[in-house]
C-alpha cells in the first residue's frame, strides 16, 4: 500500500520534478516509511510515497528501475502471489535484488508485456509502468477497483499527470474547478461516481483497466470481465464446499506480510468466516470491532461472542455518542467529498489498530458476490414477475399506480411491480437521495435544471425480465467501487494500514458470479451459501445474524450529541449557499426542520460535509 504520483509529457517542464513533489506530499499519509523519486530528463517523472509490508529493507523502495534504468515502476497495492511469478521469472534468467513484490512488475513488463503481465497477477493493484525507450507510460488498475488510480491531460494536450488521490492532483495545479455533475452525484448518493471526478479535468482509471499514453494519444483496453450470472449449473453443496475451499486459499495467500497482520470483526457473517479461516489456518491474529454503546445500532456484543466462539483474541474501541464527527479527519483521508456514515468508524478503528498492526483483513465483498442485501431477493421476485407477466398488463401499470399510490398498506407491492415493469430504471430512481433537496427547495443556480445521469435511465420491461443481471452490472460499476472500495481504501490508508479482504479475490468472483441465483438465494435466503458454511464452521447462532456492518447512527447522533455540527452549518457564512449549490435562505429553514423531527436524514449529514470539504479544498483556478 503506498501513494504513487507521476507526470509525463513530449517535452517535460522543468518543474516537473517539484509538482510530483507536491503530489507526494499531499498522499504522505499513504506512505509514510518512505519517498521516492526518480526522473527520466525530458519526458517522466515519477514520484512514490511507501507503506512497507513486503522486505523493509530500502530494496523495496519506488520508484523501482530495471537494471539498465530504462524501465521504473510506481506500484500501490499487494500482489499475493508474487512468488511464484518471481520463481517464472527467475527460471527466465532474471535476476532479482528484493524480496517484495514490486520488482516482479518489472521484470514481468520487460518479459512478457503488460498484458500477459496482468493476467498472471493475483492480488490488488494500481501502478504505472515508463517505458523509456518506446517513451510510454502504461497505466494498471486492479480488476474490482480496490486501489484508486486517477488522472489529468494538461490543457495542450501533450502531457499526463496521475496520483493516487483527486486531491494529490489538486494540489498540483492539474485540477480545474468543481464540477457540479459531481456534486449532483454527491446529493444523490454521499460519493462520487467512477464516471466522474469532483475536480473537471480529473478522470479516474476504470477497474480491469490498461490504459497507454504514447506519442501524446491516450488509448484502453479491459483486460478482465467476470462470467455471466447462471452460466454454469452447480449443486448447492457443491457451490458450499467450492466457496469454502476457495475462501481459504484466498486468506491464505493475504496472510503474508513482514508486519502484523489482524481483522476486522462484525459478529456478522462475512468477518466471521474470514477470522474462522485465519484460525484455521494457524495465523496468530487480533480482531477489532468498533462499538456505539447504547446504540441499537452497536454489534459489539455480536462480535465479542464470535470472538469467543472461535478462540480468537479481540478488542472493542468504542465511539461514544457525545464524541463529536472527526469531519476533518474524513475530508482529509478521502480525496473528494465522501458522505458514508459508516467511514468514520473505519477511520476510528484504523486509529486504534495502527498501534497493533499494520494489515489488516476485513470482510469486503462477501454481500456483493455472494448477494448478501435484501434488494438483492427484491430484484430476483421482480423479474421472476416480469417474465410471468404479458407485455400488456406492464403497459397498463402506470395508469394503474396513481391509484395504488394512495394505498400505504400496497407501497410494497406498488414497488415490486414498478421493478417488474420498469427494470433497471425503476430499481436506480427508488434511492432518494437527490429528491430530498428538489423537495425541500435547497437546489442553487449552478445545479438547477441539472439532470443525474443515475436517475435517466430509462424504464424498459425487457430490463425488467434481466432486472438482478442488469443491477448487478450497474451496482459494480458504481456504489460498490465508489463507496465501498472507496470507504475501506480511504480510512485505513490515512493511518497507513493495508487493508485486504479475501472476498474480493479474483478467483471467488469468478466462480460465485457463474452462479445461479437459485444458488445464492436458495430458499430466499440471502447470501445462501455463506450463511451455510458459516452455519457449519461457526453455528446457526451467527448464520442467523442479521446483517448491520461498521455503522455511525448518524441521524440519531447529529439530532442530540453532534447537533453543534448542525449549528455551525446553520450559523450563517455558508460556501454552499455563497457559492450557488444551495438556493439562498433555504439551508437554516432545512435544518430547523429536520432538527425538530428529532431524527436529521441522512442528506442534511452529506450538506455538512460538504460544507467542510469547500472550507478546506476550495477551488483550483488552472490547469497546469
């Protein structure tokens, strides 16, 4: 894990070298062990900031060079199966001087080429490769979007920028101004989409990405597309007995680290498999939950039990109610505006475990592969509904539903019908998000008449009879990389620690994505199959769980202990208003009423991060 910067160019400025310094040091906290740089006169710079985990010797230390210095590397990420490429390597004649695994990219590029490269990692990626004699720069990222990678064309169009962070960008003059599309998307959903940055002139590498910049063009290719859902036939135990086996080597593998290793614990039941298998396989491991005494919300109780139950030792870190929102540590760790609750007990717990260890395995992924979320069971009902239902009665609901709406006893079965006839436009516009401020009058001149892109797809029955499939595709290349990856990468990155989940590994994406739904959602259970094995492993008690994750009450908090927050927002001087986001006068209106509802929703929380990610960021004014 590390920070990785870089700028390359037909004819690089001479300030080159200090504006990827600028970048470094705005993505310090990514690397704190280590920075490097390396220039190659005239056409790339490259600059590194390093979290050690593999070989702490400075051996490890980037940018890493080939022998002859024709070829650097800035890598960010763990490649878990480094060895035994390093062994293919070897068995070539190369030669290696580490023991970590940034030098296989190396070899690995002059060997074989990026593509045949790519294909034999197995692990979590972003990195940059310059090629000095074809002078060009190949940029990588992992193939779920674990490890972020952004980047910027300068304004001539002869030169690149990239880093790990917008913000690192930012600070180098490579961003432009804010653009409200993204900030459209943040009212929407608390994140900002893959599709866009919250900086114009800022894009983000796609997951399962190569791109290429050379002779001033920039070109991509996907390397990596899972299987189709339900593309092969398996048995129930089966699919259980496959998951367990590959869920054990993928731990198995992110064990490996020349520093401590421990877990994140829920007490639900995706942390719960990966801490049996770390117990299993004999790892010397500490897990940590973050607590909200009194809270219902607070599965610290949960968690201390599966703690138990597996023999494994734990601790709780509680995050009192009266503790105010550490907001600037959540502006400062994500590199745009990041508005989930629940990062701010990712940032908590990644304070605490620093102190007693620096990787850290967490149970990522387990609900999206394995289909773990109750609109996940919704989906499938409705487009089982759809491919029962004629063309005819799905053209005749929407005259049908003006008066079913007036129905509050019927609001369930009006939104499964409006799946079952609508499909995945339907399903994206039920989120409500953005219609909060259009209800509430709150949207200023620079976002009115905007449309969100999200809430345009259009209804379709034919969508409606894939619906699950079509979801599935959309949700993985939206939420689950822009707030969930995002989430984990940005928290525990900011206290230097190396987050890893097994469940995002490669081999069990391609295995539980050919599976069918039938399979996952075996007796209308969710995430059937784990919920099996844990069953087997750990007891029905915790199979029985119901899922609930790192969460922050912050609608119950922000109306009693951490109403000082909306206070300050409501205080007058507002960037949001000032600036044209929010119409003027409507913000203090807004928060008085939600403050008297005793319960503050969840869009007044995301206003006042915003609100503090202005303060702090402001506006860049130019384009390097």
């Amino acid at each position: 894990m590390c920070g990785i910067a870089g700028f390359v160019a037909d004819s690089l400025p001479r300030d080159a070298a200090d504006l990827v310094r600028r970048m470094n040091l705005r993505q310090a906290r990514r690397g704190p062990d280590a920075e490097g740089f390396h220039v190659w006169e005239g056409c790339a710079a490259f600059g590194h900031r390093r979290l050690a985990i593999y070989d702490l010797s400075d051996a490890g230390r980037q940018p890493m060079l080939s022998p002859d210095g024709q070829t650097g590397v800035v890598f960010n990420g763990s490649i878990y199966n480094f060895h035994e490429i390093r062994k293919e390597l070897e068995q070539r004649g190369c030669r290696f001087h580490s023991q970590c695994d940034t030098e296989v990219l190396v070899h690995g590029y002059r060997e074989w080429g990026i593509d045949d490269l790519v294909r034999r990692l197995r692990g979590m990626f972003a990195f940059a490769i310059w090629d000095h004699p074809a002078r060009k720069l190949t940029m990588v990222r992992d193939r779920l979007g674990v490890k972020p990678l952004l980047y910027s064309v300068t304004r001539n169009g002869d030169g690149l920028a990239f880093a790990s962070t917008a913000s690192a960008l930012a600070a180098a003059d490579f961003a432009a101004d804010i653009d409200p599309d993204a900030v459209l998307e943040f009212f929407e959903f608390g994140w900002v989409s893959e599709d866009r940055c919250i900086f114009r002139n800022v894009q983000k590498v796609a997951p399962a990405t190569i791109m290429e910049w050379h002779n001033g063009r920039l070109s991509e290719r996907i390397y990596w597309t899972l299987p189709p859902g339900g593309s092969r036939r398996i048995r129930f135990e089966d699919a259980v007995a496959e998951t367990e086996a590959l869920l054990l080597d993928a731990v198995k593998i992110r064990l490996e680290a020349d520093v401590p290793v421990g877990a994140l614990l829920s007490g639900g039941i995706d942390s719960t498999l990966i801490c049996w298998a770390m117990s299993k396989l004999g790892a010397n491991i500490r897990s940590f939950t973050v607590g909200t005494p009194g809270d219902p919300a607070d599965e610290a109780s949960d968690a201390r039990e599966t703690a138990n139950l597996l023999g494994i030792p734990h601790e709780v870190i509680p995050l009192a109610p009266g503790e105010q929102p550490a907001l600037d540590e959540l502006i400062n760790a994500y590199g745009e505006p990041f508005g989930c609750s629940s990062a701010l007990a990712m940032l908590q717990v990644s304070k605490a475990v620093k102190e007693r260890a620096t990787v850290l395995l967490t149970g990522d992924g387990g609900d999206d592969v394995y289909l773990g979320y109750t609109y996940h069971r919704n989906f499938l009902r409705a487009q089982m509904l759809a491919n029962r239902m004629p063309e005819v009665a799905a053209s005749l609901w929407p005259l049908l539903r003006k008066g079913v709406q007036r129905i509050q006893a019927l609001r369930r079965p009006m939104h499964l019908m409006d799946f079952a006839t609508e499909g995945l436009g339907g399903a994206a516009r039920v989120h409500d998000g953005l219609p909060y401020y259009e209800r509430e009058g709150l949207l200023g001149e620079r976002l009115s008449g905007k449309i969100l892109a999200e809430r345009a797809i259009p209804a379709s029955f034919e969508s409606a009879r894939r619906l699950l499939t079509d979801f599935l595709a959309y949700e993985r290349r939206t939420r689950f990389v822009s707030e969930y990856m995002t989430k984990v990468d940005g928290a525990t990155m900011y206290y230097a620690i190396e987050a890893r989940s097994p469940f995002l590994d490669q081999k069990i994406w391609e295995s539980a994505a050919a599976m069918p739904f039938d399979v996952h959602l075996r007796k209308w259970e969710l995430k059937a199959v784990l919920r099996e094995l844990v069953r087997r492993r750990a007891g029905p008690a915790v199979a029985s769980r119901r899922k609930q994750g790192f969460t922050v009450p912050v609608e119950r908090w922000l109306a009693t202990g951490w109403k000082p927050q909306l206070d300050a927002l409501s205080d007058g001087g507002s960037l949001l208003e000032g600036d044209g986001w929010l119409a003027p006068g409507t913000l203090k209106t807004a928060l008085q009423k939600a403050a008297a509802r005793g319960r503050v929703p969840t869009q007044v929380w995301l206003l006042i991060v915003l609100e503090r990610w202005l303060q702090k960021n402001g506006t860049p004014l130019a384009v390097t």
